[in-house]
C-alpha cells in the first residue's frame, strides 16, 4: 500500500492566483441524477472509500501520477478526497504537470456530500 505522506512531494504547489475550478455536492447529485458524462474519481485510501464512498473510481492520491492515463482530458472529471484538500492539491498537480483543463474538485468533499445528500 502507497501511502500519500510519501509520495505528497510528487505535487507540486499550484500558483496561489489561479483559481481551481469546483463543483458543489448539488451539482455534483445533478450531474449523477442526469446522467451526464463526466469521471468521479476518489483520491481517498482504500480503506476510506470501503468505509463509505459515492461509487467513484480508486485512485489513491499516491498513485494518481502512476495513472494519469485513467483520467480523462476530453470530459468533465470530478475529483473528491475526505474534505477537499487532498483532491486541491492532486488537480493542481495534474493541471501544472500534465495540461489538464477539464478537473473540478468537490467543494467540501465527501463529507460535504454525506452532510447534504446522504449515502
């Protein structure tokens, strides 16, 4: 098992002026409700998202740079960890690394989505 204290200095900080790009737990319920094409991926551990999870893809943090290929650059891509900062810093890596245009983060991540939504 990789653990993301280890493999965090593979991210690298984004540019503080740059604004990333979120959606909300209700947006999130309308893209799901609707159907639409998009990717959700958890970049929480294994063992988080066997505790509770919103049916998105694993892909711990600290193998997200081992797997750029599972991630889409030509739709929608929802990213979420525990409460968001996890999912920040993995999308601003992704974008500053690998051009990525199209990564959103789930603003208060699952937590937000459990407190609002439910399970």
């Amino acid at each position: 098992m990789h653990s993301s204290r280890k493999n965090s200095a593979n991210f690298a900080v984004k540019n503080k002026t740059e604004i990333m790009k979120e959606v909300s737990v209700q947006e999130l319920k309308q893209l799901i409700d609707e159907k639409k094409d998009f990717q959700l991926i958890d970049v929480r551990e294994e063992y988080e998202f066997d505790e509770a999870n919103i049916k998105g893809e694993l892909i711990p943090m600290g193998e997200v740079m081992d797997n750029i290929d599972k991630i889409s650059k030509d739709k929608q891509v929802v990213i979420h960890c525990r409460s968001g900062k996890r999912s920040a810093t993995v999308i601003g890596a992704l974008e500053s690394q690998h051009g990525f245009t199209n990564l959103y983060n789930l603003k208060g991540g699952i937590l937000a989505y459990i407190d609002e939504i439910g399970l």
